[in-house]
C-alpha cells in the first residue's frame, strides 16, 4: 500500500510542475481506485471486529454486524 501511495504521490507533485500524460492519468486513476479498495477493505475488517457496549457494558451491537460477524468466524 505504501507504494501505491508513494507513486501517488510523485504523480500528484508531476501534475503541478509539468502536468502529466494521458498514460499517467489512467495511472493514477488505476492507483486511486486500488488504494481506495485497500482502505475501505481496511475499515469493513475494523467494523467487523467490533463490538459495541453501552455505559452499563451490555452488548449493544447491532444485529446485522452480529452475523456478519458470526458467517467470517
């Protein structure tokens, strides 16, 4: 992930010094829409592995995560 990032990042300073190619640009896009997969496959790991309390510590997770939960066990 890191590199994706990092080439991201070197074509985001290229475009404002002297723009980029139409080969860059499909690059960068192609790298936009990786990245975005690897984050939001991050999050939904993270939500997955919750469980939520309220102040009295009773189990308040929803239901729906509940099974989400219970069918990757």
């Amino acid at each position: 992930m890191i590199e994706i990032l990092n080439r991201i990042n070197i074509l985001a300073k290229k475009q404002k010094e002297d723009g980029l190619t139409q080969t860059e640009l499909k690059e960068r896009q192609e790298l936009r829409l990786e990245y975005l997969q690897i984050i939001r496959g991050q999050v939904i790991s993270t939500v997955k592995g919750l469980t939520i309390l309220d102040p009295l510590g009773n189990d308040v997770t929803p239901e729906k995560l509940k099974k989400d939960q219970q069918n990757n066990h």
